[in-house]
C-alpha cells in the first residue's frame, strides 16, 4: 500500500520520532476522523508498504531519521510547501530563506526526483496581489528550480469557514499565465492539484500528487493501484492510506483547511505521546480496533514493455 503522511497534519515537522517508532513496532493506530472510538490498525512492515509519500512545510526535524529510514528498507518521497507569504500567514512556520535551504538540502540528501516543490495555495486580494506571486515565485524559482523535478499549484478554496474567496476563472487563468512563463524560464514543469479549471493551454497539466508513475520510478516496480475515490473528482492521486488526524497542526497557518482550531491543535499538540500507537494521546481502552487488510501494489504480471 502506500501511505499518506499526511494530507491531514505535518507529520515530519511536528511528529518525526513518533513516526520513527511507529516504523520500528511496523504498525500504528489511526482513529476514524468521525469517530475516535473506530480505530483501525495499519501494518507498516516495508513488504507491504510500497512507498510513503510525505507532506510537510518543515522537513528539517525529520532529516536525523532518514538513515535509519532507508536501513529498514522504506521507499519514500516529500511534497514540501514554500510559498513566500511569510509570518503574517504562515506564523509558525521558518523563514523563506530557511525553508528554501532545507529544501535544497533534503534534494541533495534524496535527489530532486524525491522532493516536489508546492507552491500553494495560491491567494489573490488587496495584499497577496499578482505581482506579489510574480515576484516571490520567481525569486523561489531561481533557488529550487534546479533541486526538483516539477513545481504544484494549487488555488485557495472556498471550504467552511475559510477567510478566503475562491479566485474567478479569469483570475486563475492570469495567475497560471504569469507563473508558466516564469517557470518556463527555469525549465521547471509545472502541475496544477485538484483543480477543475483546464489550464493546459499554459502548460500546466492536472497533476496527481500521489503519483503513480512517480512512485514507480521510486519502486523499480510497475503498481496495480486505481485512483483514490476518496478525493476530489478533480484529483488525480492513487489509492493511499493516511495515517495522520486532523486538528494536530500548530503551524497556524491561516489558509489551512486541516486545522479549525489553532487553540485546539495546540491542546490536542499538547498530550502527543511520541511512544503511543495514535498519534495523539493513549488509547483509552473502549476503542475498537480493527486491523484493516494489507498488502502491497507490486503488479508481477509481465507486460509487453517488460521485454
């Protein structure tokens, strides 16, 4: 299987050790988001797990674990986000500088292929202007470019409670204009994430950030994996399996739509045991615990291109 870590909280930032020891037990235990006491029991051995795909704004706590990672023979990736917008949006998170050298650093730690650059979301008012994103993104293309293999966008959705509008068509349509030249500058590709408007024409396709070719490059092996019902219809990753709980996340970051409660992240923060099997707290012990079946995506049929 491949697993998410995680679209739902900053797992490499904020709780490296407790994913180091939750690989060393090759299990850990994830609540159901709706209900705490569904707990389902995820086998995290390297025979079954094909590939981790790791999402973070702060790779850096996570970097003292890496050797020990590849010893036990996992298979990994990082999506890392780097906007630019700085502590007025971001207040938790280090600086732009520092986060571009963890960045480069874990690119040439992993190699560029392994670590994509996301540039997202994408916020278009009275302060976050287009000429705001031209310059920053080109000043962060200038220093990334040449450590990755592409560079996601995505644009500020409209979900519950979000201080944020969703941009008009034509203001994505500007906004993807501006970016693609700029990238086209750099060599860089980029890719758009579960985005229902077309913007091929600037030469950005719809991208997957779970992506299935990505990680069979990464493998050495072809994936019988089908895409992830679960997402958006926009979306285009494949079938993962997330192991981190929403509301976990300190960053504050003022876009975020994994975390409602900054207050209540911080609470919740507050009683992670990094030994436990959940990520927040102890089990309690009127928990039901399921053990969800597992294996791994390896296709062993051979295929035609196989010769």
């Amino acid at each position: 299987m491949i697993i998410s870590a995680s679209r739902r909280t900053d797992i490499p930032a904020l709780y490296p050790e407790w994913f180091m020891n939750r690989l060393l037990a090759e299990e850990v235990l994830v609540p159901n988001p709706y209900n705490r006491k569904k707990v389902s029991r995820i086998i995290l051995r390297p025979d079954v797990v094909d590939c981790f795909v790791f999402w973070t704004k702060n790779p850096e706590p996570m970097l003292p674990y890496l050797d020990k990672i590849d010893m036990l023979g996992y298979r990994y990736y990082f999506q890392m986000t780097i906007t630019g917008y700085g502590r007025e949006m971001e207040p938790e998170l280090p600086d732009t500088s520092d986060a571009m050298a963890a960045f480069i650093l874990l690119s040439e730690r992993l190699g560029k292929e392994r670590v994509d650059w996301r540039y997202d979301p994408i916020i278009l008012d009275d302060r976050y202007t287009l000429e705001f994103h031209k310059e920053r993104f080109e000043m962060l293309c200038g220093w990334l470019s040449g450590h990755t293999t592409r560079c996601i966008i995505s644009f500020v959705d409209d979900y519950k409670n979000s201080p944020f509008q969703e941009l008009s068509q034509e203001e994505m349509e500007e906004a993807a204009a501006a970016l693609s030249a700029i990238a086209a500058k750099y060599k860089l590709p980029l890719y758009s994430c579960a985005e229902k408007v077309n913007l091929e024409s600037f030469g950005i396709r719809h991208g997957a950030c779970i992506d299935r070719e990505k990680i069979q490059r990464i493998t050495g092996y072809n994936l019988d994996v089908k895409k992830d019902r679960g997402q958006r219809r926009e979306c285009g990753c494949c079938e993962s399996i997330d192991i981190g709980i929403y509301n976990t996340c300190i960053h504050g970051c003022k876009y975020c739509y994994a975390t409602a409660s900054v207050e209540s992240a911080r609470s919740k923060h507050s009683t992670h045991n990094p030994r436990s099997p959940i990520l927040i707290g102890d089990l309690q012990g009127d928990e039901i615990i399921t053990s969800r079946e597992m294996w791994s995506l390896k296709d062993n049929q051979i295929s035609l291109f196989d010769f």
